[in-house]
C-alpha cells in the first residue's frame, strides 16, 4: 500500500511539473521598447552561399547577456514576399519583444537569425517581386538554408547543433517556408512556426506525408493566422489534415488581418513555448476567435466566436447588412 501511495504522489507531482498554462495574446505596448531593462544586440554578417554564388547577409538577435562561452538555441526567422532580412526589424522589432519577455523570465534565451529568404543574386525586394525567378527563390532558400547558412552560424556562433536546439517560423512567405522546410527537414527543426502562411505553403499531404513521424518527432507545430485574413485558407487546410491525423499542434486564430499586429502576436506566443518542455495537452485550448463557423444558421452570412463568449453574425437586410451580437452559449 505504502507503495502504490508513494507512486501516486510522484505521478501528481508530475503532473503539475510538467503542466503548462495556455500562453495569452501579447499585452498592449508589450512591443515597446523598456530602458530600465537589459537589452540584446542586432548585428549582422554576410556568409559565402555556394548555392546562390554569391555571399549573403544575414541579421542577428543575440540575448541579453549574451557569452561566446555558453551554446543556445536558435531560431531562424523569416520574412514575407515583400521584404527582406530587415523586414521583421523594422515591423515587427522582435529584439523588443524578446528583451520584454526575457525581463519577466517568459523565454529561453536564444539566438535570432534574419535572413533574406530570396535566395537569388539580386535578392533586393525591388522591382516585380512577384517575378518568376523571384518566387522560385523562395523555394531555392531551402537549399541555402540547410547547407551554406545554417553551417555558417553553427561555426561562427555559440549554438547548438542538433534539431532539439533549432527553431524555424516567418510570416506570410515566410510561415509557407517555415512549414516547407520544417516539416519537410524533421532531422533538422523540432520546431516549426508559421504565421499567416501564404499560397507557396505545400498541400497537407505533402507536408506531411507520415503523421506518424511527424507525431513522434516535433516538440511542437504552431499555426496562426488573423481572422479576416484572405489567405486563412492554407491554414485552416492544414490544421484540417492534421486533425485527421492526430498530429498534436496549436491552431491559433485571432481577430485581424494580414498584418504586423498578428506576426508580432505569433512571435510573441511561439518564443515562450519553445526550447522548453511543451504540454500537448494544452494545444486544444487556444482559442479561434473570429473564424468563420462551418455550419451557417438560416439566413445568416457567417457565424463569428468572439472574445468573452460572444457570438457575431451578419445578415442581409433588403441591400445592407444587419450585424448582431449574441452571447455564445457556451
């Protein structure tokens, strides 16, 4: 008896170890900067890419108290069709947000890598950038990624070398990279984000072809998206498929549109869930807030969950619509 009693008490302690609390939507003015904190430094570097023939540049977000003499995780971070390595620096300033949650212990200190996913020789975010050779370059970064730059930072910065210690996400372009080249190099990423995935994001069935391995080797698989988002479409089929599947991941919707205030949101959410123990158990609490419902009461155009148990639908009326809130009753 004193046995199973002992038992007992040591799952109930691992339990609450290892439980973890939904991570809530970031703050307003959590993207400011604070000047009574310790802050981490940008820099950048240019690395030899055998793949394009040329040398690349690349920013990078080091940690506050930051030391060549200790290793960290990375996380490789991308941009949207529209930018470049700067991108997520002018827009979306994540070396604020990290210093922010760094100050209140939320995130593990990690190392940020910004690159210019246009893997082309003219990778400037100039003239048509929806330019044939252009768009290819998106797809031609895999290669750049996986064998110039990922190489370059392992032998020039004090980072961990295995998947378990190696991040991948972006925004828009960069969340359908993220996905392709995350769920498609599982030996590399254990960690996959993506916000707002754009159309060069892969079917489900391409990228995941073996939900079994895809079960047993991310740590975790992060889609988000804004609700009025008109590419919400390559989001919603993948989390479709991977509920299938039974792939654990954390589908995250909110109100908003392609836009900086949903990416920043996206960072902000995904940082303080990776490099660390992850509860499963809690992916099906994030909420989808503002999403249209797949089933339609009569005469209403779409139903929207809202926040605090409201519900929103529109509804023609002669030409205009009429626009209700009811409370959900859930």
């Amino acid at each position: 008896m004193k046995y199973f009693f002992v038992l007992f008490v040591a799952l109930l302690l691992s339990s609450t170890i290892f439980s973890q609390d939904v991570i809530r939507q970031m703050p307003a003015g959590f993207d400011a900067v604070q000047t009574n904190i310790p802050h981490g430094k940008i820099d950048s570097f240019n690395y030899k890419s055998k793949t394009v023939g040329t040398r690349r540049q690349s920013l990078i977000y080091t940690p506050p108290g930051f030391s060549k003499k200790k290793k960290y995780p990375v996380l490789y971070l991308l941009h949207g069709i529209g930018g470049d390595d700067k991108e997520w620096l002018n827009g979306g300033h994540p070396e604020v947000i990290l210093d922010n949650l760094y100050a209140q212990g939320k995130a593990e200190p990690m190392i940020i890598i910004m690159p210019n996913g246009r893997a082309m020789k003219n990778d400037s975010a100039t003239g048509n950038i929806f330019a044939p050779d252009k768009v290819q370059a998106f797809a031609t970064f895999e290669k750049d990624l996986l064998n110039d730059l990922i190489p370059y930072v392992q032998k020039h910065y004090p980072v961990y070398a295995d998947r378990d210690h190696r991040a991948i996400a972006g925004l828009s372009m960069g969340g359908g990279q993220s996905l392709n080249f995350g769920l498609g190099n599982l030996d590399k990423f254990a960690w996959v984000g993506a916000f707002s995935a754009a159309p060069n994001t892969k079917t489900p069935e391409q990228l995941v072809p073996d939900p079994a391995k895809a079960r047993n080797e991310l740590k975790l698989l992060w889609i988000s998206c804004g609700a009025s988002d008109g590419l919400i479409t390559f989001s919603k089929r993948t989390h479709d498929y991977l509920v299938r599947n039974d792939v654990p991941h954390i589908y995250y919707i909110e109100p908003g549109v392609h836009e900086f205030k949903v990416w920043k949101n996206g960072l902000y959410m995904f940082s303080q869930l990776i490099f660390k123990p992850v509860d499963t158990a809690t992916f099906s609490k994030y909420p989808v807030v503002g999403a249209r419902s797949a089933t339609n009461v009569s005469n209403a155009a779409y139903w929207q969950i809202l926040h605090e148990s409201k519900a929103r639908y529109a509804q023609k009326v002669g030409f205009a619509k009429k626009y209700d809130m009811v409370r959900h009753p859930c």
